[in-house]
C-alpha cells in the first residue's frame, strides 16, 4: 500500500516522478544507427545492449540499411530482422533483438533524438541531403564515420557537415576500433569528442560504454575526429618501415613523429584542438592499432618491399579487392593544404609519406629526411 | 701571408679568437664514457663520431671499460685498443680510432668535463663512491642508465644519486634505444632531459646527435627518467595480452592506458613533470619499441601462455640465460609505493600487472579490471 503523499520527503516525490518519466516510454531517448557495414552493426550491437539495460533509452535501436538482395534471393533487412544478425557485414555474431533494421531512411530517423552516422564518407553528403526536414529540431548526432576529406582550404569535418546540413549538435566516436575484435567482445577504447554540452557526452558514453567497450570523453570534436583521418598517413610511413625491415626501434620512432605532425597539423587548423586529446584512444592507440595492423600499412609494406616499382593503384587492386586506401588519397589532400599554406618544411613526415607514394620518392625516404627536422633546442 | 691586424674587422678579429681557442685541444671538452656493455659501446661509437668531427670537443673519448680476461687470453681494453671494437659486448662494429678502452676509472675521467653514465644500475651506487673527489668540480653528468629503483619513499633516480654524490649537474637520456639497431646506423630518437641549463642541454645534443640518431631535449629530467623505468610495467602488460591472444585492439589499448598511468604516476611523485614529455621518444616511441620487442614482453607473453602457471623466476632462468628482468622488481616496487600512499585504485593497470606477475591474479586480469577504471567524465 503507497504511503499518503504527505508523508513522504520531497525527494522521494521527486524521484518517484523521475522513475515515472524514465519508465513512460515516450519520455525515452529513441535511437537510429544510419549505416549496417561492418563497424555499423557492432555499434548497433553495443547500443542494443546499453539500450535494455539503461531506463532512458527506448529499448528499440532502429538501424538504416542500404538494402541489398542476397544470393539467397532475399532481402538483407528480412535477414537482419529473423536472424538478428547481419549475414553480410557481421556474420556469426548476434546484434539483441531489439535491433530492427529499416530500408527506409525516412522512417528509420523518425522520432530519433539520438542519430548514429556510421557510412562510408563518400554517402555522407547525399545521406544529409534526404534527412532535411525530416529529423526531430532537438535531435543530437554522433559521427562514427572516418576518413573525412582535406579540401585545400582545409578539412571538410563530417561533423561540420552534418551540423550544416541538418541544424543539429554533432559529436564523434573514434579510437583504436576493430569492429571484428569489438564484435567478439575483446577488451577495447574509445573516445567521444563533443563540443560544448557534457551531459549531451555523457549521455553519448552511457549509449556505448561496456565493460569491454571503454569509452572516455573529451571536449574537442576536430581533434578527435581529425585522429581518425591523419593515422592513415602515418600508417603508410609505419608500412614503409615495414618493407624495409627496419626494426622496431626505426618504426616506433616514425610512429611518434607521426603522432607528433597530427598533433601539429591539427592545432595550425583549429586553435581549439588539445594536446591531451593525443593521449586518448583516437590518437596514440589508434596510430598503434592501425601501424601494427590495417590495410594502409600492408599495402605500403608491399609498396616498399617492391621498391615502389609497383604503383599504389596496382597493389591495391590486387591486393584489396576493389576498396581504395585512404591513406595515399588523405596524403595528398593533406599535402596540398600543406603547399597551399607554405607548411610543408613543417610537416617533413606526411610530406614525405605523399612524396614516395607519387613516386618522387624512394621509399627509403621515409628515414631519410631527418636533417630536415625541425631542431626543438 | 696573414693581413694586418689593423685591417681587420673587429668581428673577424673576435671570430678568430675563438677558433683558436677552439682549435687549441686544451679549451676542448674532454668526454668520458663510463660503461662499455651493448649499450655504452653504441654511446661512444655515436660519441666519437661527433667529437671528430666538433672543435669544442677533444678528439678522443676515453671509455671505463670493467676489466675482463677474454678466452683468448687477452685483456678486452687492450682488444678494444687494438681493433676499435668491443668484440665481447657489440662486435662487428667499428667504435672509432678516437675511442680509448681504459680499465682505470680514476685515470679516465682525469679531466674529463663530460661524463656520460652507461653501466647496470646495481654498479651506480659503488661507481660514484669511487669517483667522489676524482672529478673536474665543474664537469657535467648525464645519465643513459635506465631501470632506477623505486622505492617505498619515491624512486630512487640515478640522475640524483649522481648529482648528490659527486656534487655535479646530471642530465638524463632515454628514448626508444635499441643498442644494435642504432649500431648499424638505423633511423632512431632520443631524449635528453636536462634541469635548468639549456646550453648545458645542447651540447648534449650535439655531443649524440647524428643524422640516423635524432636527438630532442626537454627541461624535465625526472619525466624523461621515470619513462625509462615505468615503461617495463607496462611491457609485461603488452606481453599478457599477447600471451592472450587478444589481438592488436585491446594491446594498443593496454599500452595507451599504461602511458597513462605512467604520465600520472610521475606527475603524482613530482610535479615538475610535463605533459608533453610523454610525446617525445622517451615517452609513447619507448612504449611502442618496448611493448612489440623486448624481454620483458617476451617473458610475459609466455607467463600468459601457460597461464600463469609456470614463475616468472622459472621462465626467467629458462629463456634470458641468468638476466632479470626489470619489469618484474620494478612493478614490485611500485606497487609498494602505489599501496603506501593509497594510490592503488588510481593505477588499476600498475596494480594488475604486479598482482599478475605474483600469482595473484590470472594473465586474464590484465582486461578485466575495466569496471575498476576511473570515469573520466
């Protein structure tokens, strides 16, 4: 039997009416992942997770799917909903009931005031162009999505995108991900980068964060998310090392003065990026992650091992089935920015990574430039 | 025929008053090194290279060399002298003409104003008491010791027992030094630390620096110093996991938390200690070359593989041939000053790894103490 209302605290009346509204569903946050590739559903996945067990979220994850008819003849999003798995991008791993994957970008999004972008960057633009008008005014979006491109009057963020297109508030994810590891729940990080609102990050980490999902936030949107485009050239310098055989020692030296020029780069960009945001996950983890394993350094290792004889086109087409690196193209927007601005001298490492991709250079390069390092004494 | 002095600038007149004090070896810096194992050979040969080249330093580098009787019957220094090669310690590789092997210590550091500290730390404490009262009052130290202990009272730095014993400046140098690498004259970094002197601090540098062997310096010698020792914690982490089998994710994830806590942990013990130092080779390019190579990694890795139940003391014994390793004392002592000032939830990582190492925890503790990370946000 309920106590009389007069006897209770104010508290307890105030807390009670909290649980009333976190348990009304309609009160609850509804989120949409836009995007089932690869790192798509394992979001998902960590999201539908979070989702059952956290009262303010609305349990169900809607996920937009590019639909896609399989060999089988049927339809990717059929398969997704009886088998909750993405048979295609994720097989073998189950994303919670509660994802429901929707063909209908419109219908996906609404009601959403949590909007998760995860697609390859080159949809990004037309993606913004449907939603107009169609999301919740107050909505708030996140950018999964990496590789972003470096236009000469600098970076076109994907977050400045959406926020353009859409009027709403963007944040990033980005970290040391590897979505298969991740989907197999190995021990992972991180980091969200918001812009101004903590409880908007905040409620950001709580969406993703598992035991084995560690998520850290950080108040600095470009410097996380421009982590996530820069490795790719670093990685290619860490492959180039790789190719011929260096050591350890060589490599964990390129290692760091790449980490050094994005930390650079991206502070001559925007004045508000952080030094400690190269701590986090998005930046020394993920130059490791990507410098040990990832497709830009293998195929810069092969690059290298042939003496660059053999183009970058050629080995990628062998070698990748289709997919082009990032690296090599994020290398020669950044190098443009570079000379159109006169930094070049500054940034001897990417330019040089740009230099022996193009062929100018010898890979040997890559440890050759050294006298051309800026002395800090 | 030399032009009348009148007719001179006073410019050139200066100018060529300091070349001859340059060019008179009297007014040279005399450099000694003290230490001849893998690591001090390395130091001389990179050493002599430079004081040929650099009026301000005297040609020859006198290096201390621990007497020993070689199977062949003959003293090592007077093999050393003879083929310019430390033929037990880093054979095959040419010192330099310049470089004097000399198994007097007091004799080779007579009026030496450069001593560069090169041996195993145990020997440290007995060196310097030797050379109390031996040395120039106004010579300067630097420390390439790496591996202090760190005491229930705060660690033990070399760097001060050389300053308090001998009652001279001690600089440090550390960085991702892996001896026969640098050896063969492949690309790599270093770190000085220095503490108040930048010119001081810049001759050091010149004194290393050369186009393969990149060297930076920062005013903060106990952050450079700490990086040194710490880092071996950390590399058991790394080798956990890759007993483990985790995969690339979760070690760059430990190694990020590891340089995390190893920033905090020296921050926390003097407060002098910079942010940025922990971007140098010293900090992040140490981590990375200890936690891909390295004993310590290696031995743990296989900890790991047996699942903890073979000792490290065994594995030791079978796989490094008599050596110790340091990451294990090191954690040890850590983890008693982390546990004596009640730090011990503040370094989860630090704390695990000690509690791995000594059985009190299995291998796969090294990723299940998530729950116990402090929240940043």
């Amino acid at each position: 039997m309920a106590p009389a209302l007069e006897a209770q605290e104010p508290e307890t009346v105030a807390h009670n009416n909290l649980l009333n509204i976190l348990n009304d569903a309609s009160h609850r946050s509804k989120v949409t992942v836009i995007g089932s590739g690869n790192w798509g559903s394992v979001a998902a996945k960590l999201i539908a997770s979070n989702t059952l067990r956290l009262n303010f979220f609305h349990d169900e994850v809607r996920m937009w799917v590019y639909e896609e008819t399989l060999p089988s003849g049927e339809k990717l999003t059929d398969v997704i909903n009886r088998t909750n798995e993405n048979v295609k991008y994720l097989p073998g791993i189950k994303l919670g009931k509660n994802v429901v994957a929707d063909p209908d970008l419109e219908n996906a999004v609404k009601d959403s005031s949590m909007l998760v972008f995860v697609t390859p960057h080159q949809f990004m633009e037309g993606i913004c162009k449907r939603l107009v008008g169609k999301i919740r005014a107050d909505a708030e979006a996140i950018s999964l999505v990496k590789g972003m491109e470096v236009k000469m009057e600098g970076p076109c963020m994907i977050s400045s995108l959406i926020s353009e297109q859409l009027g709403i508030n963007c944040s990033v994810l980005m970290g040391a991900n590897i979505a298969n590891e991740i989907a197999v729940e190995k021990f992972s990080e991180a980091t969200v980068g918001y812009r101004h609102n903590r409880e908007v990050a905040e409620r950001w980490v709580q969406l993703f964060y598992t035991p084995y999902f560690i998520v850290t936030a950080v108040q600095d949107v470009e410097g996380v998310e421009l982590c996530g485009t820069l490795k790719n050239v670093v990685a290619l310098a860490a492959g180039f090392v790789d190719g011929l055989q260096m050591g350890n020692n060589t490599k964990a030296a390129i290692m760091r003065l790449g980490l050094r020029e994005m930390k650079a780069f991206s502070k001559l960009l925007f004045t508000s990026v952080k030094d400690s945001t190269f701590f986090e996950s998005c930046g020394v983890a993920d130059i490791i992650t990507t410098c040990l394993g990832g497709r830009n350094r293998k195929v810069a290792e092969a690059y290298a091992k042939f003496g660059g004889k053999r183009s970058f086109d050629e080995l990628e087409a062998e070698m990748l089935q289709g997919q082009k690196l990032q690296g090599v193209s994020t290398a020669r927007e950044v190098y443009e920015v570079l000379s159109h601005r006169g930094w070049l001298e500054l940034f001897p490492l990417f330019s040089t990574v740009h230099e022996i991709s193009t062929g100018l250079l010898p890979p040997s390069a890559i440890v050759e430039y050294s006298e051309k390092l800026p002395r800090s004494l």
